[in-house]
C-alpha cells in the first residue's frame, strides 16, 4: 500500500473532465465543474485556462496555483 496517494499524470478529457492516474495503479475519471468555487477557482470556469494544467506536487496544478488535493480528486472521481 502506498503510504500517501498521488496523481503521477493527468489527461484533459472534455468540458471539465480529467482522466486521472494514481500510483496506486488507478486510473480514475474526475469532473470538476463543480467543484470550481472559491475565488482561486473562478479563472478556471474558462475551460482555456482550465485546460492549462500540469502535475505538480503529486496533484493537478493551474498556473494561478490553484490545486486540488489527490484524496480529494480521488473521492469524486469514478473509474475509468
């Protein structure tokens, strides 16, 4: 078992999704419409600016340095 769960690559899908691999081996599908709230958040509606991610830390990064916690995507994300 891993001891911390983290995001080794991600995939723009469409809309707000991500195909998500974990190092668990996973390979998860998120979307994150809604989770977009908070003022970090807003630049990131623009599916442009949204697309413009990277993985950073362990977890999906934006250029404005908003992220989301891995545990986190892990939780709302389904099976690929």
């Amino acid at each position: 078992m891993q001891d911390f769960l983290e995001i080794t690559k991600a995939e723009y899908i469409d809309g707000y999704r991500l195909r998500l691999y974990f190092n668990t081996g996973e390979v998860r599908i998120a979307d994150l419409e809604s989770s977009l709230v908070g003022e970090v958040f807003v630049p990131l509606r623009n599916l442009d600016m949204f697309k413009r991610f990277k993985v950073k830390f362990a977890t999906v990064t934006w250029e404005n340095e908003a992220d989301l916690a891995p545990e986190y995507l892990y939780d709302i994300s389904v099976a690929a």
